[in-house]
C-alpha cells in the first residue's frame, strides 16, 4: 500500500512539472521559446506581394554620344568684290563639343535585396533569383532528399523541411552565421512551385532564429529548369 502511495504521489510530481514548464515556455521570448517539434504557426500566412521595381537602364558612352550635340559653323561662300568693297572679315570661333563626362558606375545589383524583419519571407521571381545566384547568395533546398539528388539548383543545400534532421541543419547554419552581418544576408529558398509549401515553412523556422533576409523563389525548381539555370544531381550542392 505504501508503494502505491509513492507511485501516486510521483505521477502528481511530473504532471506538475510538466504543466510549469508548459507556462512558463508560454511566457518565454521569441528567442528563448521552445517550439514543439511540428509547430510552425505561421507556416499557412503568405505577407502580401511587394511590388517590383525595375531599376532604370545603366548610362553608357554609347548613350550620351547619342543626345550629344555639336555646333558647327556655318560654311563661307567666297563672294567677288573690288579691293573698296572688301571688308575685314570677323573670324569665326572653333566650334566647341561639349563635355562629355565619362558614364556612371552601374548600380549595385544587391541593393535592393535588404534586410525585412517584419516579415519573414519576400516572393521573388526567377530573374530575381538568377541575380542572386549570379551574386553567390545561398541557396536553401526544402524538398525531399531523394528528390534534391534528382536535380537541384547548383550550390543549394539540402534542408527538407519534412526530415528529421531539419533542426540540426537549421541550428548549424545559425552557428555558421551567428554575426548579425551574416545573418542579414539574403537567402534563397525554393521547392517545387505551385501549391508547395515546403520553402515557405523553412522560411519560417530560418525567420524564427534571426534570418531577416529571407526570400522564396515563388516558381520553384520547374521554373529554373525552364529557364536553363545551371542543375546538378547527386548529395552534393
């Protein structure tokens, strides 16, 4: 009878503790908040579109030589007069071109792929993605390994959201980039396109730990082969 009582009493104990360490990870911070294995509660919640801005044509020397004018002067048609008829003649100035100053430098491609941590993803499509990828911005594979070794955008890391080894890849790249300068770097998510959801939940997580630089490529995988972007095969990025 008295060990039943200890075990009663034991039950009540852990029941306890666990409803103490449930509330008090309620009241925890972003940052010091443990999240249950499978909870992502803004994993269904797309922000809405940002407009894209079309950055005005670089201006080249070909450019200002175009609108570039230049004065000439008029020609002078020899006239016949006597030696009392003549008069002096006022000489006409050079004609002078105009400055041409040498063009501007072009703009920085990156610029407008800054830091947004209201939010934790931004749409982009694949003319945005192949600057990124042209400028070495990491890209981030969400699907399933077996489908990544397929093919897969050259140099994205497989992080299969549904895989479980997703935090423990999650946590190393936190590690890796634990500077707040690396941590706004932007990075390039992607799944299959369409209906999936899959590059859309890892933004979340990656959102959830301080990556403010985030974007999903909207048209996924498909897209990229569409457009002839460089692919690989295989477990290697």
């Amino acid at each position: 009878m008295r060990i039943r009582s200890t075990a009663v009493q034991i039950i009540i104990l852990v029941i306890a503790a666990a409803a103490i360490a449930v509330i008090a990870n309620g009241f925890a911070s972003r940052e010091r908040r443990l999240n249950l294995p499978g909870y992502w509660p803004n994993a269904r919640r797309v922000p809405p579109r940002v407009p894209e801005t079309v950055p005005p044509p670089p201006i080249t020397t070909a450019t200002v030589a175009e609108t570039a004018t230049v004065a000439v002067a008029p020609p002078v048609i020899p006239t016949t007069t006597t030696a009392a008829e003549q008069k002096p003649v006022t000489p006409v100035p050079p004609a002078v071109k105009p400055e041409v100053k040498p063009p501007a430098p072009p703009a920085d491609p990156m610029a407008r792929f800054t830091p947004h941590p209201d939010k934790a993803y931004v749409e982009i499509n694949g003319d945005d993605v192949a600057a990124l990828h042209k400028a070495g911005a990491l890209f981030l594979d969400a699907r399933r390994t077996s489908v990544f070794e397929e093919g897969h955008i050259a140099g994205a890391r497989s992080f299969s959201v549904w895989e479980s080894d997703i935090d423990d890849k999650v946590n190393a790249l936190f590690n890796e980039r634990n500077d707040p300068r690396d941590q706004n770097l932007p990075i390039v998510i992607y799944c299959s396109g369409g209906a999936c959801e899959d590059s859309h939940m890892l933004a979340q997580k990656l959102w959830g730990i301080q990556f403010n630089n985030v974007y999903v490529y909207k048209d996924g995988f498909p897209d990229w082969q569409k457009r002839g972007g460089a692919v690989r095969t295989g477990s290697n990025p």
